[in-house]
C-alpha cells in the first residue's frame, strides 16, 4: 500500500521517505520534485512566475496521480494539505504526520533559497493553520524534533509491518485518529 508523508517544510519527509521506501523495497517519489519534473519548471520559479494559487492546482493534479499510480512512499510538500481535493486523493492511502515544532522546522530550513514560503510574513499562522490538517488526515503521528531519521524510520518499519494495532513503546509514533 503506498505510504504517504506529510508535515510541515523542514519535518524530515524527503529524508525519511527515502530510507523508509529502501527498507520497504518500494519506489520514493517526492512530490516537489517530481512536480518540477513534469513541468521542467523549479518550484521557486513556478511560484514567482505564476503564484502560489496555480503551484497549488499543479500540486495537486501531481498528487492525485501518484497516489492513484503504482505502490510508492511519497512525500508530500508541506503545504498540499491544504487543498481539499489533495485530502480526498488521500482517503484511500496510508497518511502519516511527521511533526516538527515552527522552531525546530525553521532552523532546518530557513537559509533554503529554494523553500519560497519562507518569505510569507504570516508563516507561523501557515504553520498554525495546517497542523489540524495534518493530524486529521494522517493514521499515525510520529514526533522528528529530537530524533534521528533512522531511528523514525525503524519505528515507522515496525509501525507499519505490525497489525496497526498498537504504537511501539517508549517513544514510539501514537496514533492520530
Ligand atoms: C511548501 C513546501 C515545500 C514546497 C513549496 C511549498 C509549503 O515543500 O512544496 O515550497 O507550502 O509549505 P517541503 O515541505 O518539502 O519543503
């Protein structure tokens, strides 16, 4: 089943999702990259050139056609949540919130020329705004703040190759819904 990452830019999900589709032997496909690929275009020119509005339908038109392709851990860009199309292309998926703190998010990537939200003034309410988003669409959170991507990974693994049933002890991802 494909496995979907999302959460806000600096969570961890391009990193994560990459170790976590090797150890599960599927294909990774990030979303912003593969959005760049189908247009040829960066996302920071997609942005500057056309506006938020139009990377957001791109976005989405590239979301619901990987979800709906072959069995893949995707990453999501952070903001794809947002649009309400993109939440329904993820009912039939297995949504997973990494969650980072604005503090801890911003000092990831805040010097990234290529991330042109970082220019929005209201990026904190952007932040607020989306958490609700997240958990109400993911099956699990998992805490990236203090913890090394492969350790997530491991318990992502085991999270996922289990019943479903129960979250691994001691630090472990917790259910969302
Ligand atoms: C965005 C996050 C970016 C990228 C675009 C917009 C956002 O992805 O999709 O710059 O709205 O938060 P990452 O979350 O991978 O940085």
């Amino acid at each position: 089943m494909t496995v979907v990452l999302s959460g806000f830019m600096g969570a961890g999900k391009s990193t994560i999702g990459r170790l976590l589709a090797e150890v599960l032997g599927v294909p990774f496909v990030d979303i912003d990259q593969e959005i760049e690929l189908r247009t040829g275009r960066s996302i920071r020119a997609i942005f500057e050139e056309d506006g938020e509005e139009r990377f957001r339908r791109l976005e989405h038109d590239v979301v619901r056609s990987v979800v709906a392709g072959e069995v893949a851990v995707v990453a999501l860009g952070g903001g794809a949540i947002e649009h309400a199309g993109t939440r329904v292309a993820l009912e039939g998926v297995v949504s997973i919130h990494l969650e980072v703190s604005y503090e801890k998010a911003l000092q990831r990537v805040q010097h990234d020329p290529n991330r042109p939200m970082l220019l929005r003034a209201d990026l904190r309410e952007v932040y607020e705004r989306r958490q609700l988003l997240y958990t109400e669409t993911a099956v699990l959170s998992i805490a990236t703040d203090a913890r090394a991507p492969r350790e997530i990974v491991h318990d992502l693994h085991r999270w996922l190759t289990s019943s479903h049933l129960g979250a691994p002890d001691g630090g472990g991802p917790t259910r969302s819904n």
